[in-house]
C-alpha cells in the first residue's frame, strides 16, 4: 500500500508542496525547493516553528525543548517534528535565504568503519550507492536502527563521487545514539541519511578570510570547511581554533588537514595542570580567550564558522558582534542542543 500524499499550502503566500508520508514538515518543504526556517532540523533550536492554520499534524516529539511553554500554550508546533495526517496549512518563517543548497535526499548507505580522533571522539564513515553532494560545514540526519528518533551529525569530509559520508561523533555517557555507534553497529550495516542539511556552509564567494572555531565533535564541519578553503584559488588565510578540556581531547591535527601547511592551527585546553604536569605545552583557556588573543583586533577581516557545545556559541557569538563589532552576516553557525 503506498504512502498518501499530501498537500502543505503556507499560509500568506502562493506556495504549496507534497507530503509523503513520513517526511516532517520542514523536510518536505525543503525537498521541494521552499525557503522554510530552520537550523538544526532535530527540535532542539526552536527556528522552525509554526503555527498550523487549517489541517491535522502529528507531533513527533510533544516535549521537544525547542519550544517553550508559552509556544505551547499558544498551540505552536515545530515544523521538523510534525507530519501532516491530511491536507493542511501552516504558517512559517520563509525567505531565500533558507533555500538548500542541495536538495536534501533519503538514502541507504553501508557502514564502513571508524577510526579514533580523540579519546571520546570517533569517525565513522559510510559508503551509499550514489555520490554524496553537500557544501563544506553542512549535516546530515542519521536514522540508526532501533533508535526511534533521528539524529543529526555534521559531515567531516567532502563532497564526493565515490558517496562516501563521514560523521565524527562523541561518545556521551548514556548517549543511545553514541551506544549504538560505538558498540552495535558492525561493518555492512544499512543506515538510512537524510541530507543535506544546514546553512552554515562555505561562502565560497566571500573574499575574506576564513576563521573555523570548533569545540568537542563540532570539529567535523570546521574540518571540511578548512579543507575545501585550501582548495580555492586565491583564499589568503585560513585559521582553525580548537578548544578540549585537555591534552586528550586533542586530536592529531595533520592527520585530518588536507593541506596541513595552508591552515594555521591554534588550540587551547581549558582545565589547568595537576601538580605532576600533563605534557601540554600548548595554550591553556578557553577557545573564545585564545582567538581574542591570536587575532589581536584584526576581527573584521573575517569570515568566521563556528560549531560545537551551545555555551560557547554564546559566548563566542557575543564577543565578536558586541566586543568586536563583527557584522552578524559574518559569523555562521546553526544552532544545536
């Protein structure tokens, strides 16, 4: 029996588009060439929200902390966890701006392996049937068997014919996605992605230079980012900041740059030094104090992509447009929980 289809007008405009069942709101939107808001497509950053004017939805995710309770109260729901259950009409952000760059897909592809990056964090690399297309820093959504819920993952490498999609994934503490990865899944396993996603991808156009600044596993982006900046002809500088708790939250940098000699490395471990030493020699702090050091003033000369943990977002996003005055055109991110 196949799935119905159904029709998603937006309210205020002309626009319309197909539903199939099972593809969210915003996927099917954004499948469809629409312009619908959104940034981490997984219910934590609340940038998709909507309001259903006429129709029926199911609400996948009820509790989903992109929405507060004043969201609730007013009847709002996230477009990324809703599937329409008959023709309906919604209300949304929309603009061009949030038109993808490559129209997202579903797919099968064949777990490869994985390979350490630090002491918590792996690559794991998949292989599908077609080639991968998608813009250095964009993710993708993993539906891992027996999960239940989709996760999304930042791709460490580049666009390729061969289809390979590489994810780095930081193994948490009762994290049943990162158990899954970690300790289930066996070479030639199927794993459904969808992607890609995201707009916090190179401008390749911009004339500035490039600044990647990365936390934890948000290293995946920043990494493919630096790299296909190497790639450009005529791209002055690329710089790329990493901060770990400690000299075994760093990974080997060389191993992962494509052009190691094109792209100035500045790390920093935040936790201070037991009385017996831990061999770092490097800079200590956090990320944020260490690109304020290093750029010495000379901030608007960049284009700055950032990923990693939400407080150092914050905080990174703070000092540039306050203390710095850093046009928010400048700075691209998409927000995570």
């Amino acid at each position: 029996m196949s799935n119905p289809t159904f029709t998603v007008r937006l309210a205020g405009s002309a626009a319309s588009f197909p539903n199939t069942a099972g593809d969210t709101l915003l996927r099917a939107g954004l499948r469809a060439g629409l312009g619908l808001a959104y940034e981490c497509s997984a219910g934590g950053c609340g940038s998709c929200k909507c309001d259903i004017v006429q129709g029926e939805v199911e609400d996948l995710w009820p509790e989903a902390p992109g929405l507060s309770a004043k969201d609730r109260a007013k009847g709002r729901r996230l477009a990324c966890q809703c599937r329409p259950l008959s023709d309906c009409e919604i209300k949304m952000r929309s603009g061009p701006e949030y038109v993808s760059t490559h129209t997202p897909v579903r797919f099968q592809a064949s777990y490869l392996g994985s390979r350490a990056v630090t002491r918590d964090i792996r690559e794991f690399r998949f292989r599908a049937n077609q080639p991968a297309r998608f813009a250095p820093g964009q993710y993708a959504l993993l539906d891992l068997p027996g999960l239940g819920q989709l996760r999304a993952y930042s791709m460490s490498n580049l666009a390729n014919e061969a289809g390979d999609w590489h994810f780095m994934v930081r193994q948490v503490p009762q994290g049943r996605a990162g158990k899954l990865l970690f300790e289930t899944l066996q070479p030639g396993d199927s794993v459904a992605i969808d992607g890609p996603l995201g707009l916090a991808q190179l401008r390749p156009d911009a004339p500035r230079d490039v600044v990647c600044i990365a936390g934890g596993s948000g290293l995946a982006p920043m990494l493919s980012i630096a790299n296909a900046a190497c790639l450009q002809p005529g791209r002055r500088s690329i710089g790329l900041f990493y901060g770990g708790r400690s000299p075994a939250d760093m990974p080997v940098f060389n191993d992962w740059l494509a052009e190691p000699q094109r792209v100035q490395v500045h790390a920093a471990v935040s936790t201070e030094p037991p009385p017996e030493g831990d061999g770092w020699t490097g800079e200590r702090g956090f990320v944020h104090e260490l690109l304020a050091r290093r750029l010495q003033g000379n901030f608007a000369a960049h284009d700055y992509y950032l990923a990693g943990p939400p407080p150092m977002i914050e905080v990174l996003v703070r000092m540039l447009v306050v203390d710095h005055q850093v046009p928010a055109e400048h700075i691209h991110y998409d927000r995570f929980f």
